[in-house]
C-alpha cells in the first residue's frame, strides 16, 4: 500500500494544485450541469429495500425539504422534510439528513433541495452494485504486471505492452543471477511487488468467493481468462498468487518483496527500466517470517478454493503452504528491514504471530489437521481483544482473519469454546461499530483516529468486519452500516466525491498512480479506490493545508498527495469484499 513506512521523494509535477482544481470544475460542470457538492449522495445508488439517506452540509441557512426526482423527466418520486442539522467533528460540518428510504421504485433519480440545489444522478435497483463490482475486479486486472494489458472496448487507450519482464535476485535475497519471477499485480502507484501486502488482497479476494461465490460466479469481467470455466474473480486472484508461489525459495521460505532499489520516475510500466530484484533481509535465512506466513495462509485458502477448477494448482497451492508453515515454525520472527541501498516500500512488521495464527487457521480449515490447529489454540487468545478495533495497516494485522477463518470453517474438530468465543466478540463489536454509524453524522464507521494513510481503506474493512460478523449472525443493522461505508466511499461524503475512478459522476480524478499520470488518457485508469483523508499529512501537499483543517478533510485529489490520494490492493481488495457482499 501507500504507507509501506517509507516515505517517498516528493514528486515534481507539470500542474500545480490550483489548475488540477479547476480542470476538476470543469469536469464536474461538464457532468451534471447544475449538481451541487453540498448535497451528498451514493453516486452509483441504493438497493431498493436497503435504507436510503443523502446529506446536505455546508449551507448557509438549513434547508427544509427535499424531493427525489426522475432523472428522466424530473417528475417528483418522493418528497421529505429534512432533519435539524447535527456537528460533526471529523469534518466540521453541520449534516442534515435526507432520509428517502421509503422509495423502492428502480430508477434513475437525483435529490432537489429547494435553495440548494440538485445531487449528482444515482440509481435505485437490484443491481446496482454489479458494475462497480466489475470496475473495482478491473482496477485489479490493470495492475497486472509481466504481461500487456488493455482494459478493452468500454476503456480504449487504456493498455500498455507487457513490463517487468526479467527479475533477478538482489544481493540482499542470499542468491544470485536471473530469477523467473514475472507476474503479480504492481502493489499500488508504483511498480513494485510485495508479498506481504499481496497476502491481505488475494486473501480477501479469496474470502470474497467462499462467502459469496453464489453471486460471483456468473460476473464476466473481460479479462484474458475468461471463459475458461474458472470464475473470473478466481482467474484474476491466479494472477497474483501464481507469482507469490515464485517467490517461495525451495526451503520454504518466503522472499519479502520484488522490486528495483528505488521508485521509477512516473513512467509508463513498460517504459520503468530500473532492474526488477528479488530482495532479502540482507543476512541468513534471507526470508522473512511475515511473508512466509502470509503465503502460507493464501496459498491454504487457494488449496481448497481453486480444487473444483483445477485440482493439480489446488494440490500445488496446499504443498506450497506446508512448505511455508514448517519454514516459520523453524523461523517464527525473522523479521524484515530495507537493506542498504533500498528505499521502496518496507511493509516492516516487528511482530509475525498474527501471520502465523492466520496460516494455521487457514491451513486447518483445509486439512483439518492436528499439528494446526494446536497452533491456533495456543496462540488466538491474544488477538480476541484485537477484533474489537480495526487495523489502520490491514497488510500489517491479520489476526481478524486468522480468528474469522476459524470461527467459519464449520469444520469438525474445532474447539467449540473458542469458535463460541470468537463469535460472541465479532458480533458484540459488530454491534457496537452499526450504533455508532447509525448515530454519526455522516453515518460512517471511522472515528477521528481511523483518518490515517489508507482511511478508504479502513472504510471498507469496517465493511467487511460488519459482513462477517452477519455470517456468524445475520442482523440487518451489520448489513445496513456495512452498505454505509459503502456510501461513504461512493460519494457520500464532505468532498461529495466518488472515491473510485471513472465511478458516478463526479469521481476524483487524480490518483498518485503511474500509469494515470503518464498514459495520453485524459481520465485516470478506472475502477481505482483513492487512500482517502489522512490527518497524518505525511505528504507535502497535505502538509500544506490550513492547520486547523479536521481529520476527515485532510484529502487533495493532487497526484502530489501520495498520502492520500495513492491506489493500492490491499484496499482495493476491501472494497471488491465489501461490493461482493453488497450484491443482490
Ligand atoms: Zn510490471
């Protein structure tokens, strides 16, 4: 992800700031003529029976009423009165809420506040996350590394020929020479790969097909593979497993990351030269704990996942993740720092039990073997309080999986008082995190300190926290402020910005992404969820703004803002979670 705890060299850009902002304007006039940023609404829409709220904030004097009106002849579908205005401390805003959840019709809509003005177009259907689910799959597909690219027919000029096409083992990696290690999906605005932060994403692309495979299976997402009676959510998480497996050495362990020694200039990936290199921790065994761990708990979902598809990449997959249990039980905290000379990101983590609670929790729920399961035994007590608050850093804290994983397996042999328990917790904190959305202003889960590096992406882990916990106990409410998140990050927010590219009609525009800032295309590559507000300000962008600026609007949507405006799969990830479970 963005974070990866080293910072990067500020950028220099042909376009200040100002004129980013007015290219934005033009934009959004340009879209929906008269729309008023002040009117907040989920730009893509609502589902015909789930709670439909938009917002109004920042005006003068509060408004009153307001009407839903057909987008196609702006007849009036439904009107309200809106509700007295609450503060909210994250933005400073005075929130007024306008709650139109009694219109189920399907349809295309936009939200008429008399003295305020009209909300962008969205739209009421069963359906009407499928295409955000698709364009979220597709920003994973456009990160694709090793081989050409082209995102088709809807996004033309949006390709580039294959990159990265030799790695080699860096002198950190023990080895050296050529490596055939090509593959993998680049892990954010740059191009590198790193397997810890590939484990969070591929393993929640994983959790999103066993617990909502049903609704998955039939979605064609365009790609290479498709057609090939694989899912093609399966097809694409191949992609990046397939080159995490090439990163396991034959004793097992696991390279921490691919990448040159420092961030290539803002190039096309076919165009970054810089050698792609296998790198090590510098001295014996050269592996790292965190990595191997994670491979262990991917490569464990992917053994039971992928069995019905082909049995033989399953079997490979179980092998691979045996290999890698036994190489941290013999290395249980070989943890990882940049060598000399290296200055991409680290992912340093001081601390792999959570990883290695994660594989052995995973590698029991596909093979139901002892030796794991004691593991887990011994060793989950400690992250049951951990349920309770969502990681800032998914990538860093897997714990959560490790426990959720064991709590669903529904797996004979499992240790009744500890599924109980994990259950028990996930659910009672699941109630906790749905009354404070309900109750907050702009009804989303963070709370002042969640507004850090990747805050989009604590967004939707809150989301896939809430979907969990409804596996274990269906309760509407987890799914209602599951879907709120939802919102939040599709434009019901204080920017009333869609935080995915190329998603409603008025999406953020400028990503710190390489191949959107150096294609010819005019908008950015599409279906890319933005880090999102980050009080950490660790940018100089960020650093710029007013120092009284709250939380929750510490944002830029500036290239520059590698704080809060970078892409990377570990949050992309939760959001195609949070979008699977919120298909119908
Ligand atoms: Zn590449």
């Amino acid at each position: 992800m963005g974070l990866k705890q080293s910072f990067r060299a500020a950028q220099s850009w042909s376009l200040g700031f100002a004129f980013l902002l007015f290219l934005g304007s033009v934009a959004q006039v340009a879209a929906a003529q008269t729309a008023s940023i002040n009117i907040k609404v989920d730009q893509v829409g609502y589902l015909p029976d789930a709670p439909k709220v938009a917002f109004i904030a920042g005006v003068g004097s509060p408004a009153r009423s307001f009407s839903v009106k057909r987008t196609q002849d702006n007849s009036v579908a439904f009107e309200g009165k809106l509700s007295t205005a609450a503060h909210d401390a994250n933005t400073g805003d005075d929130v007024q809420a306008a709650d139109f959840s009694g219109l189920r019709e399907p349809g295309h809509y936009y939200i008429d506040v008399p003295g305020v003005g009209r909300s962008w177009n969205f739209h009421i259907g069963p359906n009407v996350y499928e295409r955000a689910y698709k364009l979220a799959m597709l920003g994973f597909y456009g990160q694709r590394c090793g081989t050409a690219v082209d995102l088709g027919p809807e996004f033309p000029g949006y390709k580039h020929p294959a990159c990265h096409l030799k790695g080699e083992f860096h002198s950190s990696s023990g080895k050296s020479g050529e490596r055939d290690n090509i593959g993998g999906w680049h892990d954010a605005g740059d191009y590198g790969r790193y397997v810890v932060n590939s484990g969070i994403s591929t393993g929640s692309l994983l959790w999103a097909w066993e617990l909502y495979g049903s609704k998955l299976q039939n979605i064609k997402l365009h790609i290479p593979e498709s057609g090939n009676r694989t899912p093609d959510i399966l097809n694409e998480a191949r992609w990046n497993l397939e080159w995490m497996l090439k990163m396991q050495d034959e004793d097992g362990g696991v390279w921490h990351k691919q990448t040159s020694t420092h961030f290539s200039e803002f190039v096309m990936p076919e165009a970054d030269k810089l050698p792609s290199e296998v790198i090590g921790t510098g001295s014996a065994p050269y592996k790292s704990t965190c990595a191997t761990a994670d491979l262990a708990a991917v490569a464990a979902i992917a053994a039971r996942v992928y069995k019905p598809f082909d049995a033989e990449f399953a079997a490979k997959n179980l092998d691979a993740a045996r290999k890698a249990w036994l190489w941290a039980e013999k290395n249980p905290n070989v943890t990882f720092k940049n060598p000399p000379g290296i200055s991409t990101g680290e992912y340093g983590d001081n601390n792999c039990t959570d990883e290695r609670v994660w594989a052995a929790a995973e590698l029991w729920r596909t093979t139901g073997e002892a030796a794991y399961n004691d593991f887990f035994l011994k060793n989950y007590a400690e992250f049951q309080a951990k349920v309770d608050s969502v990681p800032a850093e998914g990538w860093r804290e897997v714990g959560s999986m490790g426990l959720w994983t064991y709590a669903l397996a529904n797996r004979e042999g499992a240790d009744a008082s500890a599924v109980a328990a994990i259950r028990k917790s996930s659910v009672e904190v699941a109630k906790r995190i749905a009354q404070r959305t309900e109750a907050d202003p702009y009804h989303v889960s963070l709370v002042a300190k969640d507004y850090v590096w990747g805050s989009n992406g604590v967004a939707a882990s809150y989301g896939l926290q809430l979907l969990v916990a409804n596996a274990f106990s269906p309760d509407a409410a987890f799914v209602n402020a599951a879907q709120d998140n939802l919102h939040y990050l599709l434009g019901r927010n204080t920017f009333s910005l869609s935080w995915v590219t190329q998603l409603g009609e008025h999406p953020y525009r400028h990503p710190h992404h390489r191949p959107s800032g150096a294609d010819k295309n005019e908008e950015p590559w599409p279906g890319l969820l933005s880090g999102g507000p980050n009080a950490g300000r660790q940018d100089a962008v960020l650093a710029a703004l007013p120092k009284d600026t709250p939380p929750a609007k510490v944002y830029a949507d500036d290239q520059g803002s590698y704080a809060s405006n970078e892409i990377a799969i570990n949050w992309q990830a939760a959001l195609v979670f949070l979008l699977a479970g919120s298909l119908r």
